[in-house]
C-alpha cells in the first residue's frame, strides 16, 4: 500500500497520561474510565478508536451512496466501542448504527451501510479480528 497520508500521535503514561499528534493539533489528556477503575477525567482509548471509526465509516457510506447516485450526506454514524476481558489479556467489540436521512428506503440503506463496511479502511482493519455489528436506523 503506498499510503497517501500518514497521521501521528505519540501517547504517554499509558491510560493516564496524555496523546498529542506530531501536529499538535490533537493534545488531549487520557484517563481510565470510572468503569474500569479510573477517575474519568480524560478521554482514553476506546472513545478516540470509536470517534475515528465512526468518522471514517460515515465517509465511506459518503462514497458508497455518491457512486449509487443516493444523497446520505445527512446520516449519522455511531460507534460503540466495548473492552472487555478476553483470554489472558482484553479485547473489544464495536457497534456501527447509522442513522439514514429520511428517504432512504430501508434496503436501500442496508446495501450502502454494508458496502461502505467493505470500503471503510477502519472495518477493513478491523475484519476477522474484533466482531462489528452493523444497526441500520
């Protein structure tokens, strides 16, 4: 792959300490959220995976439904990121709910969702490793 741009961000202290991007244009503190024993006073990994995810998959679907000639510049995706413990170590597990404007019939929206999985660089890395559950809205 030769790759048309190359994003990063240096992380320090782990879940405690702080992510600045070589641009400076990320500089965010991290925290353990409350649930997992932290003080929640940062944002932290899930949150910036789930934020990423969730913009790339809506440009996706931006192509995907440009291409079929079918406006969903109004959707909205979310993303749901989950941790938890697997085997020895964690794992996580994402849901993908995308909000179609109004006047896009159902299966319609189901066929652009589960296109833009396949186009989505973020589903693309993801495939095969984590489950991702795809809710049309």
């Amino acid at each position: 792959m030769d790759a048309l741009y190359t994003a990063a961000a240096t992380a320090t202290h782990g879940r405690d300490g702080r992510a600045v991007s070589s641009d400076g244009k990320l500089d965010l503190a991290l925290a353990a959220p409350v649930e997992m024993g932290g003080n929640g006073q940062g944002t932290n990994p899930e949150q910036l995976f789930a934020a990423g995810y969730a913009a790339c998959f809506g440009s996706a679907l931006g192509l995907v439904g440009r291409q079929a000639k079918v406006d969903v510049s109004e959707a909205a995706v979310t993303a749901e990121v989950g941790i938890g413990k697997q085997g020895e170590g964690y794992g996580l597990a994402v849901t993908l709910r995308v909000e179609l404007p109004e006047g896009v019939d159902e299966a319609t929206g189901r066929k652009l969702v589960e296109q833009a999985h396949q186009v989505c660089p973020y589903s693309n890395a993801t495939r095969g490793n984590i489950p991702v559950e795809l809710v049309v809205e």
